[in-house]
C-alpha cells in the first residue's frame, strides 16, 4: 500500500488513481492530521502530492517533517518537492521565469525513477512559480528544465526522490513509468483488483436506500446514464429516471437523449422545463450566479417530481471527483477553481438525500465502468456537456436568440467532426458564443456580428487537456460553414490554451 500526503493539490486523486492502476492500494491522508495517523498502519512507501502554496505563505501546508525519518521511500511532487526541500534545509525561492504547462526537461544522471527511460529529454507538466534553489545536503540534480531549474532530484541513501512536474497527468511523457519505478523502489505487491467495481457500486446503492425509492437526473452522457443503467441494476422498480430538458440543451439533444434512456429500458420521466429555466436566468451574467441558478432550479425540479412518486427519498447524480475538487476545497487547503452546478452549485437545504457512487471516479474509469457494461459507443464516448448546458458557453445573458445561434453553430461543428472522423479523436469539442461583435463584410456591405470560439481539446481524464491540432483545410472548412449558414456571425476563432492554466470550459 502506498500512502498519499495531500497538501491540497487538485491532482492528489490522480495520483492515487495512477497507483491503483498498477494494481498497488493507496490511501489518501490530509497533511495535517497528527504524525501518528499520517504513519499509521503498513505501508510501502509514500507520495507528497502537489498544491498551489509556496511553503512560506501564512497558512501552507506543512507535513510533519518526521514523515521522512519513516525508512520507507518516498516521492515528492511539485510543492512536495519543495516542501522536502525546505524541510531538509534547502533553499526554496520565486523565479521570474515561472513554468505552467507543457516544459522540457533534460535528464543529467541516472535515478530509480526515471529507470527504462531512454530519452535524454522530453516533455513534462509543470504548474509552479516557485523553485528548488538550493538542495539539501545529501542530494543530487537529477534533471534540469530547460529553464535551467531543478526538475527532479534525488537522495538514493534515504531513497527520497522528487521531481517539480506531475507524472500523475496523461501529458507528461514517461509519466505512468515514472510512478511504476518508484513502487518497484518501494516493493509495492500488485495486488489491487478493480473488476469488482460495478458490484461494489451496486451494493453501496441497495444498502443506502434499502427498501426507499430512488430518482436520478439523467443528462444522456455517459456519467449520468451509467448510473442510471448501476441503479436501475440494484433498485429495479424503485429507481426513475428522469431527464429534465431545461432548454439550455444542444439541437435536437432532449428527444435523443429520450429515445437513447429508453431504448435501455429504463424508467424514464421526460420534463420540459425550458421556459422555467430561461426565465430564472434573465438578467444572469455571473457565470458563478448561472450555475448556481441552475443547480438550485434542477433541485426544485427533482423535489416536485419525486413528490408525485410516492416515497422518493433519494437522488443519485453523476458527479465525478473534478467536479468535486474544482468547486469545493479539498482538506481546506485546495482554492476552488469554478463551481459546478451539481457540487457548489446545490441548495443549502435539500429534501432528497443525494447519492453520488463516482464522486472519487474519473471520467476514463466511468467509461471503463460503461464500456464493461455493453453502453453503446455513442454514450460510452459522447462528448462531456455541462449540467448548466449552454448558459456557460454562452459569455453574458442568456437569450433565446443566443441560444439558437450557438446551437446552429455547435451542431455545424460537431457534425463536420463526424463527418471528417474526428469526433472520437477529440475529447470533447464544442463552440462558444462571446459576448464580443466584430466588423466584417459581406456581400460587399460591412457587417457588425458576433463571435464563436471553438474549443477541442485531447485528454483522458479531463484535469489536464491540450488543444487538438486540427489540419487547416478542416479548421477552415468548419469555420466557414459557421459563418456561411449561421445568421449572426461574421468570426470564428479557435482556443489554443491548455488545462492547466486555462479550464476546459469558458464559464
């Protein structure tokens, strides 16, 4: 087993998802329980996970320094390598040239950790304004950025390694063999077993609600209609879906969704709620102030249709663990990137239990969970749709006249995707409507419209993303289909921004 410091990184749970991937238990432990409960038990070795502190900042998280006295071998990450190496008596320090995103790095000597790696350099994930200045007495450069600031060092004779990017993240080049090296340090058994996951879940939910009756949001994604397939699989009867077409949806998206529940043979309750929602939203333009309209509308929602099934005491959702740890803090330490309208977008008070099975899950071991459950391809690797819909896609007021011309826009860009066989080569894609107007010409008059931003990303588990690369003749082609047949628009530009800095979605 390995045990995971968390000092309030949004990536702490990826990291123990990469362990459990190769087959070796791990637990996550708030860096500021007591030395004796962060110790406690067997363990084969440990990890200290990143976070958005310096260690000099009134408040950061600072672990017992006696965790690294244990005798087993230990992994800092990212702040945890400076936290090791302010503990140990280096010299952590700000610098000019800060490092988010994709950076080089050049491997100086050989380490444990970087064992079966044959290149000399390549590409890792960097997320820091800090830097390891000076090394405690003991260490060595490992590799260097190309910044020329320590990426990894190293003590072999205490086996304490660290490295200033994230192995735990898809975009970093080695990163899964970096981790796999670092249990071999520590003679990690691989003897985690996730097959029994979908009976796990299942059991979870009949133990809840017992003999209650349980309803659940279903959007048509694959989060939301995997659980409705797992409870419908442990309630039978006693379980409702219901899909609520709040019109904020997509061209055509709530009878597909209808048709899509229904042929899984599901209990199904459609709700057309559209003019509810837009009138809710009238005069919101805080993005923060629509998901939290949103999420409480939702909820009121889900409270009068429950009160006509009789008994309904339980709501389940789909909420996944970045929901989670991008709108509330984590350990108190973690800063709250947006709120999502299912997690901090929710009413204070509720008269529906919530029940959230994937609320430590990401969406690649949702899909896995899907994919074992015989879902068709087209909900297993449906594009991600936020709850709020196209509220946050569109930057101001929401108004029908907007809603229609992002729909048009959006259908055109994900139907070109399809047709051009790119859609499931894409994580998720999507268009944006800003609320800016440019000059234009058409037709030899000028014009003053709108502009759409299109945005596609690659990623597997969605806490980091990179921009796909299209060919130009495809970009081209989707752009001036969009201003050729969308009435409104006269611009569109396309996102190069990764995660991190940038999140996936404007709003």
């Amino acid at each position: 087993m390995i045990k995971i410091i968390d000092c309030g990184s949004q990536l702490t749970q990826n990291i123990a998802r990469r362990v459990r991937e190769r087959g070796v238990h791990s637990v996550i432990v708030p860096y500021n329980k007591s030395l004796e409960e962060i110790l406690f038990g067997e363990y084969d070795g440990k990890i200290i996970s990143g976070g958005q502190f310096s260690v000099y900042d009134s408040g950061a998280p600072l672990p017992p320094r006696e965790i690294l006295e244990d005798g087993t071998p230990t992994l800092g990450i990212c702040y945890g390598n400076q936290w090791i190496a302010h503990a140990l008596g280096g010299k952590v320090e700000p610098t000019q040239s800060r490092e988010y995103g994709k950076t080089r790095i050049k491997i100086m000597r050989a380490s444990p950790i970087f064992s079966g790696i044959d290149d000399a350099e390549f590409d890792v994930w960097m997320s820091h304004g800090d830097i390891v200045k000076e090394m405690p007495s003991g260490f060595e450069v490992v590799a260097l950025s190309e910044s020329g600031h320590i990426a990894a060092m190293q003590n072999n004779e205490r086996r304490i390694y660290t490295v200033q990017f994230h192995p735990e993240v898809d975009h970093t080049a080695h990163g899964r063999k970096m981790l796999e090296n670092f249990l071999d340090v520590c003679n990690a058994k691989r003897d985690w077993n996730q097959e029994d996951v979908i009976a796990s879940i299942i059991s979870r939910i009949r133990d809840e609600v017992k003999d209650g009756i349980a309803i659940a949001g279903v959007s048509g994604g694959v989060d939301s209609t995997t659980l409705a397939v797992l409870m419908d699989k442990a309630l039978g009867n006693k379980f409702y879906a219901i899909s609520v077409d709040n019109g904020l949806l997509r061209k055509n998206e709530g009878r597909e969704v209808e048709a899509s529940l229904a042929a899984l043979g599901i209990n199904l309750i459609y709700v057309d709620e559209s003019e509810r929602f837009l009138e809710k939203l009238k005069g919101v333009i805080n993005p923060d102030e629509k998901r939290k309209v949103i999420g409480n509308e939702f909820i009121a929602v889900f409270d009068e249709r429950a009160s006509r099934l009789r008994g309904v005491k339980y709501l389940g959702q789909g909420t996944l663990y970045p929901d989670v740890i991008e709108s509330v803090p984590v350990f108190g330490c973690s800063s709250k990137i947006k709120r999502h309208h299912n997690v901090g977008g929710l009413p204070e008070k509720m008269n529906l239990k919530l029940i959230e099975p994937f609320r430590e899950l990401f969406k690649d071991e949702v899909r896995q969970i899907a994919e074992r459950l015989n879902l068709p391809r087209e909900i297993t690797w449906r594009h991600p749709f936020p709850g709020p819909g196209l509220a946050v896609r569109i930057i101001g007021e929401v108004t029908n006249e907007k809603l229609e011309m992002l729909r048009d826009a959006d259908y055109i860009f994900v139907e070109e995707l399809k047709k051009r066989d790119l859609y499931y080569k894409i994580a998720q894609a999507f268009a944006v409507l800003t609320n800016a107007q440019a000059v234009g010409v058409m037709g030899d008059e000028g014009t003053y419209q709108c502009a759409i931003v299109l945005r596609a990303v690659t990623t597997n588990d969605f806490m980091t993303a990179d921009w796909y690369d299209f060919n130009k003749n495809d970009l081209t082609s989707i752009a001036n289909r969009i201003i050729n047949e969308v009435k409104g628009i006269n611009r569109v530009v396309y996102d190069v921004s990764q995660k991190p800095p940038s999140t996936i979605e404007w709003e």
